[in-house]
C-alpha cells in the first residue's frame, strides 16, 4: 500500500488559501462589512504564516492590495506582518474550505489534491470553483503564485485531480489515521451517487490515507448547506481531543440532534481503544437575518494556524466563555502532551458577517500544508 497519509489541521503550515468576496458574489449587497472581516482575518493570520488570495481578476486584486496596504501604512507594527501572495481566478463564491486543495503526504512528497465540488450536492452554481485548483496549479510558476510561496518556493509538490466529489469542510482528521465525518454530508446520493457505503469507505482510505472512519449519525446546524459538515460539528484538537457544539437548552431546536451527537461521540474510541477526551463548546444564542432564519453559528469553525488558533465570534454573550474555553485548552501543558496541545495564541475574530451567508471562519479558508522534504521531482 502507498505510504500516504494525509496531516492534522495543528501540523507546520506553509500558508492559508483565503478567496476574497467581490460583486459577482452574494456577498454584493453587504461587501464592505464582508470585506473587513477578510482585511482584519488576513492581517491577523499574517502575523503566523503567509497567506494566498484568490482574487476575482487583476482589477481586482489591486482592490484588495490596496485595503491591505493602507492597513500597513497606518500601523507600523503591520510593518512585520508575512507576505500576500495572489492567483487570479473567477470564482462563485468565497468557500475555500471545500473547493481548495486538500494537503497529504506520499511518502515525503506533499500532494495537493483536487477534488471535484458541486455546490454542495448541486444547491449552488460552482462551475468557476470547481475550476480554480487546476488555475491555482497553472499560474504556479508565474510570480507571486503558489510556486512563489515560501515554504513552496525550492520544495517539490504534485498536484492530483480526482473524480470525486469531496469538501474540505466534511472531513476532519487527527493526523494519525483516523477521520471524522458525518453519513449525511459524504453519504450523500447528491455527491458520488454511485459509490456505495463500503466503495466510499475504501476510496477515502485510499486516497487520504486514513485507516479509519468516524462516523455520526447525528449533528446538525439550522442555516445549513452544506448537509452537515463535521467542521461545523466536532473537531480533532489533538490526536485524542475532540471539541464539539454542545447545546444544553431543551427548548432550542437543536438540542435532540447534539444531544444525540455527544452521545455518539461518547462512544467512540481511539487507536489505542481508549475513550477520546470531549470538550463541550457553548451554542451561540440564537442569530438571524433580516428575514427572520436562524443563521449557523458555531465555534467548531475554528481556524488553527502557525502558533495560533482563530476562534469565530458572533457579539453573543457566549463570546466570551468560547474564548475562555479555547485559552485553557491551549494555554501551556506539561511536557510530552500532544504537538496539537503546545501553547498557541487565542486570537477572536468577528464572524457575525461570514454567517449571513451560512458559513463561518473555518470555511473562508484553507491550509495549505508545509512540505515534509525538499527533494526535487526527477
């Protein structure tokens, strides 16, 4: 069997794909407000590790150099921040999460892989981000492309298309062999309708290198698209951690499905055969939009770089306890405690805009991990 294995979200980053918001988006009507999120997410990841921006067209992204300019020309402290680097590529929309490249490993060589996305089981046009990895992959060699990136720039990569319908944002991993999903999103007749439970099973393991399948049955989010993506739902912090969103409010809707997710996830199990450590975030009180549906916020959505972990927040009194939870969590642990548990910077970020359109930080974004060797190709 190829020796593949694909890495935990805590493991040396070489950068974060984001795709910026622009008119042709649904984002239109609120894009200034859209748009300082992005400036202040960027900015902020840029003090860990670089970032790369797909921008709409070259108009475009002189737009967005500019918004990121005149921060650095205002604060001098900005002076230190990383490089952005930019591709050009139409796009829908601004999902990174689930139309970018997925990192793994093959022996020492990182891959990137590209999967097919189809709107999330074709509820939304996706015809240009499906596009956008083999664009990404093109213009690697032009300046200020992937190829530019510094922890890219004298590594050797490949990159794969696949015929097969995947979202970042439906898989989570532990960087150890195991993944999390849910049967709703990836069993989903609407994604590979002619993989069965077991042809789905042995793809994923194949192809990602996992060798086992964590899968719930319950869990899911009013304002959801996306069939419940596990990154909305539980996630691995360490190779035997699992946070996930909890709801202690009988009367919340939401109550019977998370209940019924922390009691599966209760029962499952490590490598070792151990229980896994559960956390329990706060369910956000309730937001909505001007017509009244209820919007999917979640602290699941976390963003996890270079040093740091970026936690969404949504100017609920909830805030404040998530931020709390996620201080401890990575505030410094004795030594020999997981890679994933050393102490990293707890860093909120404004994401009551992002789930105006259904989504939150994790989703904006995408890692793009740093290569384990720099042998060149032969």
């Amino acid at each position: 069997m190829q020796n593949i294995r694909i890495p935990a979200e805590w493991e040396p980053q070489a950068a974060i794909l984001l795709t910026w918001p622009h008119h042709n988006t649904d984002w239109a009507e609120n894009i200034e407000i859209t748009e300082s999120v992005y400036i202040a997410l960027t900015n902020t990841i840029r003090r860990f590790e670089t970032v790369l921006i797909i921008a709409n067209s070259k108009s475009h992204q002189r737009h967005i150099h500019s918004l990121l300019g005149s921060l650095l020309e205002s604060d001098p402290i900005a002076q230190g921040l990383y490089p952005v680097y930019y591709c050009c590529c139409p796009s829908n929309d601004t999902w990174a999460r689930d139309y970018g490249p997925i990192s793994v490993f093959h022996d020492q060589m990182l891959m990137l892989l590209d999967f097919k996305f189809n709107g999330w089981g074709g509820k939304f046009d996706a015809t240009l981000d499906t596009k956008i990895n083999q664009q990404l992959f093109q213009q690697r060699l032009q300046p200020n492309s992937i190829q530019s990136l510094p922890a890219l720039k004298d590594a050797s990569f490949q990159v794969q298309s696949l015929d097969y319908v995947l979202e970042g944002g439906a898989i989570d991993t532990n960087g150890s062999g195991t993944m999390l999903a849910t049967r709703r999103c990836l069993l989903s007749e609407a994604r590979n309708p002619n993989f069965s439970l077991i042809e789905n099973e042995h793809f994923l393991k194949q192809t990602l290198g996992v060798e086992r399948i964590l899968w719930l049955n319950h869990g899911t989010l009013e304002g959801d698209d996306t069939d419940s993506h596990i990154d909305t739902l539980a996630r691995f912090i360490s190779p035997s951690h699992i946070v996930y969103q909890a709801c202690d409010n009988p009367n919340d809707t939401h109550y019977i499905e998370l209940s019924l997710m922390a009691n599966e996830l209760k029962e499952l199990q490590c490598e070792d055969g151990s229980a896994y450590q559960l956390t329990p975030l706060p369910l956000p009180s309730a937001c909505f939009n001007k017509k009244g549906d209820r919007l999917p916020a979640t602290y699941v959505n976390f963003l996890m770089i270079n040093d740091a972990v970026l936690i969404p927040l949504y100017d609920v009194p909830e805030d404040e306890l998530a931020l709390e939870i996620f201080s401890e969590l990575f505030s410094l642990t004795p030594e020999g405690t997981s890679p994933a548990h050393q102490q990293r910077t707890v860093i909120g970020i404004n994401c009551r805009p992002l789930i105006e359109q259904f989504g939150s930080l994790h989703c904006i974004t995408m890692n793009i991990m740093k290569p384990n060797s720099t042998i060149k190709e032969s």
